[in-house]
C-alpha cells in the first residue's frame, strides 16, 4: 500500500527562519510554498530525492499545529506516506479497525487528495495518506 515516504513534516514556530536554516545548512531549496487555509498553516516543501521534508508553521491560533506547538514545542509533527489510492487505503485500514481522522480523503497541498490516521493508534506517530 505504502509507495515511497512523500514528506517528513516538522512543525516551527518560525517558518521564515526554519527555511533560512535549511537553505544555511544543507543547501537545500524550496520546491513549494503554500498557506493551506483549511489546516490553518503555512507550509514549505524542500525536496530530498523522490521525497520531501515539510516545515509547517500555523497561521491561526486554532489550527492544530498551533496546538501541537503549545504540548509539544518544536520538532517532528507527521509523516505522509505516498499511495496509489487514498479511497481505497482508507477503506481497507477502516475496515481492519485502523482510527482515522479523516473519514474520507480531503484535498492536501499542491493538488494532492490526502487522509490522516489517528497518532493514538498508530503508535504514536500521525500517519497521513497522501496521493498526488
Ligand atoms: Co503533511
């Protein structure tokens, strides 16, 4: 089910500078910039081979990054792991008892349809299904 890891998502609480240390250090550029409205974030894309690591900073109070940033602080926020089918991933992890948080795939960033699966069942980590 699983392709290839789309992006490692690290939330920040500066995206500006987050970018900067990136470009500083690893000479690394960004591929995709884009406030996603629905989460309430802002979000870089830096490509890494076929993947891409994605710094994510809020950009409402309410959005759940925000609130990730509040018990957390800084650091690793999701993984996204590349499907052929978001519909059909989802089904087939719902139907063996998998807890999502989508019920259904919703539009990601730059086009892609995705889904998230709950971080308390998954062993900590929030999963999301991203088909591009
Ligand atoms: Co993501």
């Amino acid at each position: 089910m699983l392709i290839e890891i789309d992006h490692v998502a690290i939330a920040v609480a500066d995206l500006d500078a987050a970018v900067a240390w990136y470009e500083t250090m690893f000479g690394a550029t960004v591929a995709h910039r884009e406030h996603i409205e629905s989460d309430g974030v802002e979000e870089a894309l830096l490509k890494v081979a076929d993947s891409y690591i994605q710094l994510l900073t809020p950009v409402t109070p309410e959005s759940p990054v925000a609130r990730y940033l509040e018990r957390h602080g800084e650091g690793l926020h999701h993984i996204g792991y590349r499907v052929a089918d978001v519909a059909s991933a989802l089904e087939t992890l719902k139907a063996q008892g998998a807890r999502v948080i989508d019920a259904s795939p919703r539009p990601g960033s730059r086009g892609t349809t995705v889904a998230f699966v709950h971080p308390k069942a998954s062993f900590g980590t929030l999963i999301e299904l991203v088909q591009e």
